[in-house]
C-alpha cells in the first residue's frame, strides 16, 4: 500500500498540464510545496486545482 505523500504525488501528475486555480497558483508551486514536505498546502492546493478543472475518476 502506498503512503499519503506517494498519493499525492500521484494526484499532481493527474492534473491537465498548464492547470492553475483560481487564485493562480500552478502545477509548479504545487511541486515546490512537495519539495518543501508542505503536504497539508499541497492537499488544499490539489484540491483548488482540481475544482477549476476536469480530473480523471483515479484523482480522488
């Protein structure tokens, strides 16, 4: 089984390339913020993404 931060990197590569929510944070600074192990922004930042944009069934 995987761990949570797998998941969540998982999650990110799910996301339509150029995507960005609604307050203009992007792919990118949802990867520096895994960089940084922020995992509780990267969760909120997934989730904003994904709410301007259509994701596949396997990001939830």
């Amino acid at each position: 089984m995987d761990d949570a931060f797998t998941l969540l990197r998982r999650a990110t590569g799910l996301l339509p390339e150029g995507a960005r929510a609604g307050n203009g944070v992007t792919i990118d600074d949802l990867r520096d913020c895994q960089r940084h192990q922020e995992w509780e922004l990267v969760l909120d930042l997934l989730m904003e993404i994904a709410d301007e944009h259509p994701v596949p069934r396997g990001f939830w």
